[in-house]
C-alpha cells in the first residue's frame, strides 16, 4: 500500500526533576557489552477509540499525557535520559528523549489488514540498524504517529547498551502506569553494574568475534508466522516423549522451527544435512539466588546453545529437548560463577563454544529471542491496550538468522518474527508441515478475530464439561 507520513514536531522530552550530580555518569555493566544491536526496537499499535472525529479531537490531550508521563518517567529511569558517552557508560546530561510527532495519511485498520513489512520501520523514529559507533547520540527515541482514523502508532528505539526485553518492558510499564496516574509507581533497580561491573571491553572484543562467525553474506528476508493456540498445544504433544516432559510453548515452538530450518537447508543442500546450532537470549534475573527484580535495569542475559549433528535424523521431542538442557544450564550456582572471580573463563568459554562450533560455510545457525511473557500486551496509556505488538523486519547483505518470538494479544499464540536467507525462508513458506501449524504474514486484525473465536469456543467446551 501507497503510505505518506509527515512530521509534525521534533523535540527533546527532558526529565521533569534534574539528575543529581553524582549520578551524571553512568557505567555500563560487563553484560552490557554482549549484544551488538544498538537498538531495542518495538512499535505498539492502539486502535481508534470510539468515533474517527472523536478519536481525532483527543489527539492533542493524549500528546500531553504521553510527554507529561514520559518527562516523569525519565527521572526514574534517568540514564534513558542521557546520550551514549562510549561502550562503558552513559553522560546523564538530562538532554532528554528525542520525541517525534507525524500524520500517516491512512486508517490503522487499512495498514493492519495487509501489514507492509518494509513500511513497518517507517514507524521508528531511527533506523535500527547495526551502526560502528552510537557515541553522542540519544539513549531514547521515540515516534508517535496518528493515523487518519485517530489511531496510534508508538515506535521506541532504546539503546540495546542498556535494555534488554525485560529492561524495556519495565520502561513500557512504567510510562503506561504513569499515565495512567497510578499511585504505585515503578522504580528500576540499576543493580547490573555493581553485579558486573565493567573496566574495559575485553566482552565487546571477544563477543564480536564470535557473533562476528555468525553473521552471513547473502540477501535475507523477513516474514511472520503466527501459530495460534491450538497449533501450540498440537507441538507441545508432538514434542513429549518419556525424556521431554511437558515442554513450554517456547521450548515446542524453537524446537519446531528448529526441525523445518533444518530442513530447509538439507533440502537447499540437495539432501546433505549439516550441523546447526540454536542459541536463545536467557533472562539471569530469575535464575540468580534469590532471585532479582524484573525491574532490574541492564542487560542481564546470557546466551545458551544448542547443537544438531549432522549424523542425527532430529525429531521434535530431541531437539525441544536439546533446547531446553541448554537453557537449563544457567541455574543459581553458573550464574554465581558469572558473577564471580570465574567469570571472566566462563564467559570466554561460552562465547568460544559458539564461535568455533564450525565454520559458517558448513554449520546453520539460528538464534532466537523471545518476548513471550514481558506483558508487552499490557502497555496501556488511558485509550485501552494494543492490537498488535511488532518487532521490526531485517535488512542487509550481512545478515544473522535471527527468530523473535513475540506472543500474541491474548496471550496464548506465539507470533515469530523470522529473518532467513532467501531461499531458505522460500523453502520453509512451501513446506506443508511448516505451514500445517504456522500462518504465513495474516493480518493482526484476524489475528485478533481468531483468538477471540477460539477462547469462545473453549469457554464453551468447558461450559458443557462442567
């Protein structure tokens, strides 16, 4: 579809209290330096609320609401309201978010029912590309677009230096609830650098190499595929065996895709399987004893790995199995380890592990993250909550095979976000066993219209059970 957007206003959403001088300057923590991404980008889609005319003469007072609660909410979380000094820290400079207003000359509902996915980053107040240096710009941007009908599109870019998901999803909360003028407020915890600290980029270094082995020359291509609840549970069936019990919708979903991709590259390999490695992003918070805040500000990831030889015929209960021994592995005592004098060999040993699996010639990578469960779906501002949640499709002649698994309005599909080589992604979207669980790129309005349908339909089976 033909869309034109233009910029209303520009400007600098600054704290609405000072940052105290001894919290000017902000360090990084160690984990921090994991993740290459310069940004966490994510677009949150509300409907038109009541009439277009309506919707539309709300627009100003829902502007001042955002930028009022989003001036609060800075001086809480006040690094987000700095710039990127260098890879260990943060000038918290109180320069603010920068903040962009624009007009789309279409109706939500029109863009929703077809989604253009190379349009999707139009929503973005930056480019969330992978850039040599951030130094001297914005932690926080942000780009609040109004369709013609009233409704809204909120694009962040955080910087990645200092949000994770979880990290991101406190923020969402805490500006949502803000603006909602809840009595509770939502502090952060900024906890991640007194746990790792960090004296030099010995972790930048050696993490570059290795994601530096996994990166890809070629031409990608991004898609959606949603596996709705009842294709969830099918998985989680087929993926049970006597050693897999009771597998998680992520563990069945990874394991599956898994098994296609897999699949996809033997059959582009005229029938020779090759080793592949999944990777998925594992939140510590949870895993630490006792356990600390979700509203613990940082990176506070590691990245598990798991691995499908060449000589294994993979089948679904083996692989989710796979995937889930190689999360389990961060309990209490490794990430005590991490924590520790330990630390500096486990980290080097992990990433070495993943680096020199095999080349990139001859091994399939394919690494996930997942959103599931971060309550995205929450963030609600005073106009009800969003219809649809996205990440942001890839683009590039050096590309990752990268899968984001977001979960979907009501909570119990998983919508993934998959970037492949061409021609893999073409093999996978023709798969009929792929297909027979996942919908190809459907519009997030009969994404809603089906969940309703099938929690109706449930409601009423247990009705008659009862």
């Amino acid at each position: 579809m033909k869309m034109e957007m233009r910029i209303i206003c520009e400007e600098h959403i600054k704290p609405s209290s000072p940052t105290p001088q001894h919290l000017k300057n902000f360090k990084l923590s160690l984990l921090d330096q994991l993740i290459p991404s310069p940004y966490a980008p994510i677009i949150l889609f509300y409907p038109t609320k009541g009439s277009t005319s309506t919707s539309l003469l709300d627009i100003p007072k829902r502007s001042a609401l955002l930028k009022q609660s989003l001036a609060e909410t800075l001086t809480r979380f006040y690094p987000l309201a700095g710039k990127i000094k260098d890879d260990l820290s943060i000038e918290c400079n109180d320069e603010g978010a920068y903040y962009v207003e624009t007009r789309v000359n279409c109706c939500l509902d029109d863009f929703l029912s077809q989604p253009d996915l190379p349009l999707v980053h139009r929503f973005l107040p930056c480019e969330p590309v992978i850039k040599e240096s951030t130094a001297g710009t914005f932690v926080t941007n942000i780009q609040v677009n109004v369709f013609d009908c009233g409704g809204i599109a909120i694009g962040v870019c955080i910087s990645h230096k200092i949000l994770d998901g979880v990290s991101l999803s406190a923020f969402l909360k805490a500006w949502s609830s803000t603006a909602l003028g809840c009595d509770e407020m939502i502090h952060p915890n900024f906890a991640a650098s007194s746990l790792f600290p960090a004296n030099d980029l010995w972790l930048r270094d050696t993490s570059i190499v290795m994601w530096g082995s996994l990166f890809i020359k070629g031409n990608c291509t991004t898609r959606r595929f949603v596996f709705d609840a009842s294709a969830i549970t099918a998985l989680k069936a087929q993926a049970t065996n006597s050693s897999m019990k009771c597998p998680t919708r992520v563990e069945a979903v990874s394991a599956f895709i898994w098994k296609c991709a897999i699949a996809a590259s033997k059959e582009k390999s005229n029938g020779i399987q090759r080793p592949s490695l999944l990777s998925h992003l594992v939140n510590l918070r949870r895993r630490m004893v006792p356990p600390i805040s979700e509203y613990s500000t940082g990176n506070l990831l590691w990245i598990s790995a798991a691995h499908c030889m060449a000589s294994e015929e993979p089948e679904l209960p083996d692989l989710a199995g796979e995937v889930r021994d190689s999360i389990s592995k961060f309990d209490g005592e490794f990430v005590k380890k991490l924590a520790s004098d330990q630390g500096h060999s486990l980290m080097s040993e992990s990433l070495k592990e993943i680096g020199e699996f095999g080349s990139k010639d001859l091994v399939d990578y394919f690494g996930f993250s997942s959103w599931c469960n971060l309550g995205f779906y929450e963030t609600d501002f005073g106009w009800g909550k969003p219809i649809w949640v996205s990440s942001v499709p890839l683009t590039g002649s050096v590309f990752m095979n990268l899968i984001i698994l977001v979960e979907t309005r009501s909570g119990d599909g998983i919508e993934a976000w998959m970037t492949l080589d061409e021609q893999d992604m073409a093999i996978l979207a023709s798969n009929p066993e792929f297909l027979k669980f996942a919908s190809m790129d459907p519009s997030p309005l009969q994404i809603g219209q089906l969940e309703t349908t099938s929690i109706t339909n449930t409601n009423a089976t247990r009705t008659l059970i009862n």
